[in-house]
C-alpha cells in the first residue's frame, strides 16, 4: 500500500506539466532530491572506480 501526497506520477504523458505544476517547495525539494542522488552516486563511482584514469 502506497502513501498518497497529492502529486501525480512523473511517468507518462502527463510528466512535465505536473512537473510545470508544481508549487515552489514541492519542485525545490524534488530538485534537492535529485542534487542528493547524484551527489550519493557520485561518491559510490568515485569509491569504487578511483584508479580509473582513461588512458587506452
């Protein structure tokens, strides 16, 4: 069982107007979030793949 928030799925056809939609707070935390998963990836592949330099 999902907990409602009121905010329609980003998936589909609909996406970007309920993204164009949204109020300040609600696009201010979803854009944090998205800053966090990247920043938390980031960190795993620089870990993970430190010694990784690009030379062939």
């Amino acid at each position: 069982m999902g907990v409602s928030t009121g905010v329609q799925p980003l998936t589909g056809d609909q996406g970007l107007n309920t993204i164009k939609d949204l109020s300040s707070d609600d696009y201010l935390g979803l854009t944090g979030l998205g800053l966090e998963l990247a920043n938390e990836f980031s960190f795993w592949a620089n870990a993970i793949y430190h010694d990784i330099t690009g030379d062939a």
